[in-house]
C-alpha cells in the first residue's frame, strides 16, 4: 500500500521529464503557425503604405507616341504620308494638401501593420503556452488518475483477501470494485483529453509533440513586480497593443476627415512637356516637316462643383472619426480590465497554489493514516478509497493552479504591451531539464 502513495505523488512528474521545452515549441510556431504567417505577410503589405503615400508627393512622368496614316484625295490627286507624334510630361505637384495628408496616413497605416505584428506574436506567445500547459495538464491527470487506478486495484485486491479470510464484508469487495472501474473510466477520459490537447499544440507548431518537458517540483512561481495593481492598470491604458492600434486608427480617421475636406481647396503642379512630330507630306503636297515643341509652367485646378459628393465624404468621415474615438475609449477599458483580471489570476493564484500544497500534504498523511488504520482494523475500506481520490484530486488541482498562474503572469505582460520572448525564455527556465 505504501508504494500507492509514492505513484500518487511521482506521477505527475513521471510522464513530463522528456521531449520537447516550451521555446522550441515556440520557436517551432514561429515557423509553422499558419495565423502568425499571415500576420507576417499583413506586415510586409503594410511597410508598402508609406511608399504608396509618399508617391502623391514625387513627380510623376509619363510618356505617349502615336503613329497615323493620313490617305487624302484633293481635286483629283492623292496626298497620302505618315504622321508620327512623340511626347513627354513631367508633372510635379506644388500644393495638393489631399495628397499630403494621404503621405501622412500611409506613415499612420505602415504604424499600424507594425503594431497589429506585435500583437499577433504576444498572441502566439499565448496560444502557444495555453497549449503547452494544456499538454502538461492532461499528462498530469493521466499519471495521477493512472496511479490512483493502480492504486484502487491493490485496494480492491486488499479487500478480496481479506473477505476470503473473513475480516470484511462483501460490501468493501463491491465499494473497492465499484472505485476501480470508475478509475479505469476516468483513464481513459484523459487519455482522450491528452490526445485532444496534443493535437491541438500540433496545430500550432505544424507537428504532434512526442512529449513535452514539464515544471520542475518546488519551481518558484514570482509575484508580480511592481506589487501595486495600479500601475499595471495605467500601463495597460497607455501601451497595451489594442489600445496601440486603436488609437493609431483615430489618428488615421482624422486624417481622412482633412483628406475629404481637402477635395474643396484647389491644387498647383508644375508641369513641363515635350513633344516632337513628323509628317511625310502634308494635305497640299509640300515636303516632309518636323516640330518640336517644349513647355513648363504652373497649372491651377479649383474645383467648384462635383455634385455634393465632396461634401458627402466628409460627414461620413467625421462620423467614422467619432467612432473610432469611442472604439478607442472601449480599448482603454478593456485594456484596464485585462490588466486588473490578469493581476488578480497571479496574485490569487499564488495564495491557492500555497494552499493546495498544504492540502497536498494534509492529504497524504490522510491517506497513510487510513491505510494504517485499516490494516489494524479501525479504518474501513471506503474510508482508504476516499483519501486516495481526495489525494489524486489534490494532486490535478495544484498542478492546474501552477500552470493556470503562470498563464496569468503572461497574460499580466501581454496587457501592458511587454510581453516577448524573454518570458518565454524565464517561464522554460522553469522547465526539467
């Protein structure tokens, strides 16, 4: 019986200390995760905005040429020949307020891809340690329910030998069974779990692990520094990524609202041409004639009526920039509240995490005084069944708490706008070796 306690308390470490660690699977996502590579792609085709912005302001050149066959007839001769036209223009805008706000957008909206990147990756972060502990957790069911298994049938072999010899009754014969076959039940529910949780990991880093590497026994969980709630709460409202990107979007849509309203003011270019022509002939008959042409000067275009739709644009503008200002107090909100939610998970975390330990311990002097107790006949077999169950319980809570507290510590990060890869680097510290 005393080599059941010992399964209960190895087991959960037992199935952990091989395969993979938390960064190569991160590292392995960073490659393989298909929601990062789109990230990575939305950010190259954001850099390009500020290029496409910065376009509006630069001279623009173009080119044309045209050839024409001309077939004449005058009073009764034929005149045909071929006239050939070439030309260049070089337009460069002096004052187009428009373009210039869209430059300053494209800068806006190159910010933005960045910002919406570095979310995606502190998601990835996330995703891949919430599937790394989900692994660890159902490993750690499955050994300790497959402990209490082993452990129930030599209970349940216990009873059978003792009823054969007349010191129990068949009641504990059918209470040891009945806990056996509910164990077995309970094994291969989490041998379900674990198979569900390791494909889930596969999605993410593109393979299924063969196992992976769990917390080391008497791994130190860190509170959370600063130990106030409030600063992490003000951080959170001024550089958590969604309030980043909300807020980079405000500034986007006040600009459109200037771009709009710019459709009303007029614009200045410089422009300058040059074209040269040929004919072979002409209508009349003379001879073949040439002419170039040059020309630079300023062009002004005021626009004085397109409908109402100039007009129109603007009032749509200035209603999406009043949505995006109350999106952005929401994200400000939200934001807080992350932050508050994801203190509370650590700080609350660590006190239940140092009170199951000592539930853990109370639990296996439990078990060991009933098993004693039973053997000299003062405790019956129900009672030694219950303190296994209660022991293995113990066991999956505490295992649960320690990783649901370390997600809470990421989650804590990820609210402010820190989180990185150096988390990931302290958190596989704490990782067997």
């Amino acid at each position: 019986m005393k080599r059941s306690v010992s399964l209960v308390l190895a087991g959960l470490f037992s199935m952990s200390a091989w395969g993979a660690d938390l960064m190569s699977v991160y590292q392995d996502a960073l490659n393989h995760d298909a929601r990062f590579t789109a990230a990575k792609a939305a950010r190259v085709a954001g850099q390009e905005k500020v290029v496409q912005g910065r376009a509006g302001l630069l001279p623009g050149i173009g080119a044309s040429a045209s050839t024409t066959w001309n077939q004449n007839t005058y009073t009764g001769t034929d005149r045909n020949f071929n006239s050939n036209t070439v030309g260049v223009q070089l337009r460069q805008p002096l004052f187009n307020w428009g373009s210039w706000v869209q430059y300053r957008e494209g800068e806006l909206q190159t910010a933005l891809s960045e910002a919406q990147f570095e979310l995606a990756r502190q998601d990835l972060i996330l995703r891949v340690s919430q599937a790394y502990f989900n692994v660890l957790n159902a490993q750690d069911s499955l050994a300790s329910l497959k402990a209490l298994h082993e452990a129930a049938g030599q209970q349940l072999a216990l009873a059978k030998k003792s009823f054969e010899v007349g010191t129990v009754t068949i009641t504990d014969v059918h209470e040891a069974q009945s806990r056996f076959d509910l164990s077995s039940a309970q094994v291969i529910a989490a041998e379900n779990t674990l198979e569900v949780a390791r494909q889930t990991l596969a999605q993410i880093i593109g393979d299924v692990p063969e196992g992976v590497q769990g917390l080391r026994e008497g791994a130190s969980l860190a509170p959370p520094e600063p130990s106030d709630i409030n600063p992490w709460v003000d951080a959170a409202q001024q550089q958590s990524f969604g309030v980043q990107i909300q807020q980079i979007a405000t500034d986007i849509a006040e600009r459109e609202v200037s771009r709009n309203r710019a459709g009303h003011l007029p614009t200045v270019d410089l422009v300058a041409n040059y074209g040269q022509s040929n004919a072979g002939a002409t209508t009349f008959g003379s001879n073949r004639s040439e002419i170039t042409s040059r020309s630079i000067g300023l062009e002004l275009n005021v626009p004085i009526y397109q409908g109402g739709g100039v007009s129109s644009r603007t009032r749509e503008a200035a209603a999406l920039l009043v949505k995006s200002q109350a999106e952005l107090d929401d994200a400000r909100r939200s934001a807080a509240l992350s932050a508050r939610q994801a203190y509370l998970g650590v700080t609350n975390g660590l006190a239940q995490v140092r009170a199951l330990e000592a539930a853990r311990v109370s639990s296996r002097s439990a078990l060991e005084a009933n098993q004693l107790g039973y053997e000299v006949g003062v405790r019956i077999n129900i009672d030694v069944l219950n303190a296994q169950s209660q022991l293995a319980d113990t066991e999956q809570q505490l295992a649960k708490a320690r990783y649901d507290t370390l997600l809470a510590q990421l989650r804590l990060k990820a609210a402010v706008g820190t989180l990185g890869e150096e988390d990931v680097a302290q958190l596989n510290a704490l990782l067997t070796q």
